[in-house]
C-alpha cells in the first residue's frame, strides 16, 4: 500500500499491543474521508528481536533497586543486640535507634544521635547514660517499621515521640502505640505515607497524649473531622490541623525538650 | 529470527507435539513467561488440550477443596505458596457471586479472648499474617490488598456471678501472650465514661490484635493471589463421591486409625447443565461453611455403621444471625470497641459517620428457620435494643438503616472448629465448624490444613484437639467465650 499516494495526513502513534504488550507504532491515516488505522511495528521488533533485551535489563536493574531498598529496610529494623541490652533495655533500644539514624533524649538532659541530616552515623556513649530513662525520640525520616517499632515499644517514660515522614510506618505501629498510653504526651506523625484513618482511629488509647501533630497524611481522609472526633474523646488533646500553636510547641520540643517546655504548654492548654 | 520461528513451528507440528516454547518463538515471541506460568500451574501436565481454558474442572488434580470462601481460599493459597509447582489444586464454589457465604455476610471481627489456648493462638497468628498481609498477599501489577483492619479491642462486660468466668481466662489468654486487661467498674466508668456500669462488676479490654477488618477483601486478596500462584476455581457443585476400598481391613474404631478405605473420585456437577465431571484427587478438603453436614452425608458420614465409626455425622449445621446498621449521631465515637453485653448483644463502631453495626445470638428456643436469609426487624426491637439502650443510654435515640442475615457454620457439639481428617477415610479432611470465629481463624487454619496435606501433621499450632473424634466419642471442648 503505497501512503505517499492517498491525500491525508500521517499520524505515528506509540501504543502496547493489546494482545502481547509489546511497543508498537499505529500509522494513522486521515483523509477527509476515511480513517485508516495500520498497525506496524517499531523497526527493532520487525527484525525479531521484541526488545527482550532492553526490557529484560531495565526489569533486572528494577529488581536490584526493589532489593536495595528492602535490605535497608530490613537492616535498619534488625532484633535488638544482646551485648547492647546488658547495659539495660533503655540503652539497648537508644542504640538500636541512634543506628536507625534517630535522635533519643535521655532524663539526664541530653540528645544523642545525628545532629544535623546527612552527618555521619554517631555512636551512643553508654557510660554517661546509664541510670537514666529515655524520654524523647525523634525517629523523623527513618526506615523504621513494625518489627522495630515493637522493639522501641518496650521502653516505659517516652513522652515525646516524632515519626514524621517514616514511609513504613503504618497502622499496626500506631496501634502498637497503647503500650506506651501511660507516658506519651507530644506525637508527630506528620508525613507518613502508609497510615490511614483506621489507624489514627486507635490513638483515642493514648489517653495522656496532649499535643498531636497530623498534617499532610495522604492517605488519611476526612483528617480534620477524625481530628475533632479524636479531641473529644481524649482529654487535654489539641491536634495540629485544627487548634492554633501546636506547630510552633513541636518545633521547640524537637529542638530542646526540656521539662520546661512541656510546662509551658500544659499550663497553655488550661 | 523469523524464518528461524517458522523453521521450529514446522519442526514442531512434524512430531505432532507443539511445545508451548516453540509456539512461543513461532508467533514472534509474545510473551516470554506463558511457558513458565504454566509449568508453575502444575495442571496443564494433565489437562487435555482442548480442556486448558475451559470452565470444567480437570480429570485429576492434587488437592480438592470444596467451598470457595475464606477457609477455602486460605487453604488453596497456603498450599500454593508452600508448593508452586508441585500441588495443583482446583476450588469448587457453587455460588460465584458469594450472595450466601457466610464470609461475606460477616461482622468480620477478629479477638483473642477465647478459653482454649488453641483458638488464641490461632487469632494471634491471624492477626501476624493480617498485619502483614501486604507481603503475602499482594499479587504483582496490582493495587496491595487493604483490608481495612481496625486495631479497636473487644470489651467483654461480666456482672458478679459470671465475674469468675471472666477471670480464669483472663488467666490463660495472659498465658498464650495476648495483650488483654481486665478493668474493674470504676475504672470502666472513667474511661468509657458513655457507658452504664451498672450491674457490670468487671470488664475484659484487649489492647493489641483485635478489632474488626472488611472480610470481602480478605476473600479477595486470599482468591486472587491463590488464582495468581495457580489454584483454580470452577463454578460447580459437588454432588457425589466414589470410595476405593481395596485395601480396606477391619480395625477396632476406638482407635481412629484410617483402614485403608480412601476417597478416589469426587463427581462435580457443573452449574446449570447436566455434565457431571468425574474428578480424581489424592486429597479433599470440606471446607463448604454452613452446609457440611449435607455434605458429609453424600459420603456416608452420619449414615455407615459404627465398626467403621460412619455413624456420626458432621455436626455442622446453619443457625441464621442478623446484623443491623443503625445511625447515632450521639454515640461513644471513636472510643467504641467491639463492646459485648452480659445480655449477649454486642456493638461495634463503622466508619466516622455516627454508624453502628449490632446484633445479638438468639436463644436455643428461638432460633431462627434457615430456609432464607429475610431479616427480622422485631428481633432488633424486642431483643438488642433493649440491652444497648440500657448499656449505652445515648443509644435510646437511633434510626436502623438496613439489616442482613448471614449463616453461622454452627457446630452443634461445642461451637469450636473441626480440623482435621476423618478417621474413615484417610485423605478427607475437614476445616469447618466455626460458629462464628471462623473469618479470625482462617489464616491459621490454611496454614494448619496445608501442613496437614504436605508434613502429615500439624506444625505451627497443635489443634488435634480439634479433631473430628471428638465428635464421635462426644466429648465436647467446651469455648466459654461464645457470641
């Protein structure tokens, strides 16, 4: 069929085949009065080759990337050492977390872990903590998940705890939460990708917690009406998204945590 | 490359056999895994051609289960995930639109305060494979499964005389590792302060591994990863069975030790059409809910003499329960659990609308016929409402918006699950009887059943005393924590 003769105009047209999936070109004749679709395959295909081998290594450097990921993933959440927790379970989980790239404050007034984003791991000098309870983390942007969380969900006296952004952080973890419902009293889940309402449903047991921050959780719907509802039920709550301040308290708490700063906003909250 | 597909075609069709790889190749390369998938299938070895893509079952395969719900779908899934290639297995569902299973017509909850340590460590192991489910469940290209698990917690209220009851297995569900705590009236009072405390002296709150999810898409994830890893399911009914009793000899039935009598065939009736497949299988799995009595009774079970211990039959049967949909715009909220009265009504929270879901099981006395599942609005207004609004004083104002009635699989002995092969055919086994828990159990017991068919016994979890002798010497294992 010789297109140069018919009148018309010639559109190319990169689709799947429908039956095999492999990549084609549609030769889309229109004329004023017909439109003719020709199907006809990409010249490498014509030639027999399918592109397999283009597509087979893109596939091959998708699997490693997936493996990467989920080996880092899996490394970050490792079983607690045991040589670590013969210096007590407090500074056996502050080390797992130091090494998940979290920061931990001890009751003796001090932060240990990475300072700033992107510095170099840093070890938890064990001699100045022991003796004294872990009182803050901040696990912002860590690859923790379920099995490290329960790890973490041993320790008794956190009162503040700032998950934001974790990508596997999900609903089982925010229901592992009721194990520390007598402490915790600041939470920031600000970020994490994989909760859902189902899960922000269950921190009505948290029936300490005061300040709770749940701004940009994507998959959460109607966040501000769960957010209302969350306040009647707990007492002393004020959600981010809905009451004023609540911001401005967490960037200090992250910064300093002192016990007066949890003062302060106690007697703000009255 | 294309005379070279052609040249191989030719090749081919001379020694009259065309090997999928070669059609492969012959068509231009299609698509490169078809020949992998269908050796992973497991069945295509023993399809006839021009049976390969059609909807009658094949005339042998591994592993028959028969019922399609959860218990059915975990089952295939579970052997699947163990075996790839080694076990094909083929599901028969008769009712491909689910409308009377009793999987999708439930509450679909899930608890782990149970008397036997068995039944909790079933829950728990659920739960671990609920939580973690989209690593098991997700089939590759597709959206992971979501099922819509809420961690809420059961509360179990216990007035003074069965105060007692509440407390030994408070002690053995502590035991098993479930996280449960008992909370006295004033406490109950403090925290649930919407609630009428009273003539409930203690109450039973589980923190961790309870709640309730959405069962369809459970059945969904199950079905559609078991299809995706090669189980097969046919729209049939199974209407009959062949034995072989060749090597049957004579055995003292106290010892429940098989004699050699197996099941050969089963005879699948397709829907709808007079053909009658004969299927041939090295196991059958009885996993039809509700209806397994019947079942059991096309095999002989319940009709046989007593020196080949047929003459029980499978004391499952279908009690109908109603669930009613009701709107309190004034109700306890996020904070309801899985609240369940003395009375025996309970009530659970569904979505942040203000809606709730209730019923209630009805006495010995007024059970309900089975022959429809139409729902009895009286039942709501003389039975539960009472009990809620008295437990729950904001809930004397409500509107019901719509009910249904589902089948309880009821086992008439003690309500507990049937595990377990039948003592007179050595490769029938049977998972049903669940009265109720059975959507919580099914993750458990696919994997039980699938160690069962492929070890020989139970590994994770020893639920011989599950078995279906006891049924036959009568002695029930008695829950104590029923709904």
């Amino acid at each position: 069929m010789n297109l140069m003769m018919q009148q018309g105009r010639l559109f190319v047209q990169r689709t799947l085949c429908k039956t095999c999936g492999m990549q084609m070109a549609r030769r889309c004749l229109v004329t004023p009065q017909t439109a003719q679709v020709l199907p006809w395959r990409l010249n490498n295909i014509q030639r027999g080759y399918h592109n397999i081998r283009l597509e087979t290594i893109s596939e091959v450097w998708q699997q490693f990337k997936k493996e990467f990921k989920y080996l880092k993933r899996a490394s970050a959440n490792r079983p607690l050492d045991p040589k670590d927790l013969n210096l007590g379970l407090e500074i056996g989980t502050a080390i797992f977390l130091i090494k998940a790239n979290a920061r931990v404050h001890f009751s003796n007034g001090r932060w240990y872990g990475r300072q700033q984003k992107g510095e170099k791991k840093v070890r938890l000098p064990a001699e100045e903590a022991v003796g004294y309870t872990v009182n803050a983390i901040d696990a912002s942007g860590t690859l923790i998940d379920q099995n490290g969380f329960r790890d973490v969900m041993k320790l008794t006296g956190v009162k503040y705890l700032n998950i934001e952004g974790c990508p596997h952080i999900d609903d089982t973890c925010l229901a592992h939460l009721v194990h520390i419902r007598d402490s915790l009293t600041h939470l920031n889940i600000n970020k994490c990708p994989s909760v859902t309402e189902n899960g922000v449903a269950t921190l009505h047991k948290l029936r300490k917690l005061e300040r709770l921050n749940m701004s940009d959780l994507p998959k959460v719907r109607y966040s501000k009406l769960i957010a209302s509802m969350l306040e009647d039920a707990v007492p002393r709550l004020r959600v981010n998204i809905i009451s004023n301040l609540v911001d401005t308290e967490e960037n200090r708490a992250k910064e300093n945590f002192t016990e007066e700063d949890l003062g302060q906003t106690r007697t703000e909250s009255v | 490359m294309l005379k070279l597909g052609r040249c191989v075609h030719l090749l081919a069709r001379c020694t009259n056999q065309t090997s999928s790889f070669a059609r492969t190749l012959a068509s231009g390369g299609t698509d490169i895994t078809k020949p992998f998938r269908q050796i992973r299938d497991g069945l295509s070895w023993t399809i006839p051609k021009d049976l390969q893509n059609s909807d009658r079952p094949p005339g042998e395969v591994d592993v028959l289960i028969i019922g399609g719900g959860a218990m059915g779908s975990s089952i295939a899934y579970f052997l699947k995930a163990a075996r790839k290639a080694g076990v094909s297995v083929a599901v028969v569902e008769r009712d491909s639109g689910y409308s009377m299973s009793s999987t999708v017509l439930s509450v679909g909850s899930i608890r782990q305060q149970f008397s036997t340590p068995e039944n909790i460590y079933m829950s728990m192991y659920s739960a671990q494979f609920i939580k973690n489910v989209q690593e098991h469940l997700q089939v590759e290209g597709s959206d992971p499964p979501d099922l819509q698990f809420n961690d809420q917690g059961y509360l179990f209220l216990a007035t003074k005389d069965k105060e007692h009851i509440l407390h030994e297995n408070h002690i053995i569900q502590k035991n098993c590792g479930a996280k449960v705590e008992l909370m006295t009236q004033n406490q109950l009072k403090k925290r649930f302060p919407w609630m009428n405390t009273d003539n409930v002296t203690l109450g039973s709150y589980g923190l961790e591994n309870e709640g309730w999810l959405d069962p369809w898409s459970l059945l969904k994830s199950f079905k559609e990863k078991a299809i995706d890893l090669g189980a097969k399911y046919y729209n049939a009914e199974v209407t009959g069975f062949n034995v072989v009793d060749d090597d049957a000899k004579p055995i003292d039935p106290t010892q429940f030790a098989p004699n050699g009598r197996r099941l050969n065939s089963v005879m699948v009736s397709m829907i709808n059409s007079p053909e009658v497949v004969e299927v041939k299988s090295s196991y059958v799995v009885l996993t039809a809910g509700a209806w397994s009595g019947q079942l059991g009774k096309l095999l002989g079970i319940g009709t046989g003499p007593k020196e080949e211990n047929l003459h029980m039959p499978i004391p499952v049967e279908p009690r109908k329960r109603y669930v009613y949909f009701f709107h309190c715009p004034e109700g306890p909220g996020l904070e309801c659990p899985l609240l369940i009265d003395p009375s025996g009504s309970y009530v659970r929270r569904e979505g942040f609308g203000g809606n709730y879901l209730c019923g209630k099981s009805p006495n010995e006395c007024d059970e309900p016929s089975c022959e429809d599942l139409n729902v009895n609005y009286d039942f709501f207004d003389t039975e539960i409402w009472p009990n809620l609004a008295h437990r729950i004083p904001v809930m004397e104002k409500l509107k019901v918006k719509s009910a249904w009635a589902g089948y309880y699989d009821y086992n008439c002995l003690d309500q507990n699950a049937i595990i377990g092969s039948h003592p007179a055919y050595g490769n029938f086994l049977m998972a049903t009887g669940f009265s109720g828990h059975g959507i919580q159990q099914s993750p458990a017991v696919g994997k039980l059943v699938s160690e069962k068919i492929l070890a020989g016994e139970f590994q994770t979890i020893d639920v011989s005393k599950f078995g279906f002798e006891r049924c036959i010497t009568e002695t029930p294992v008695l829950e104590r924590c029923v709904i």
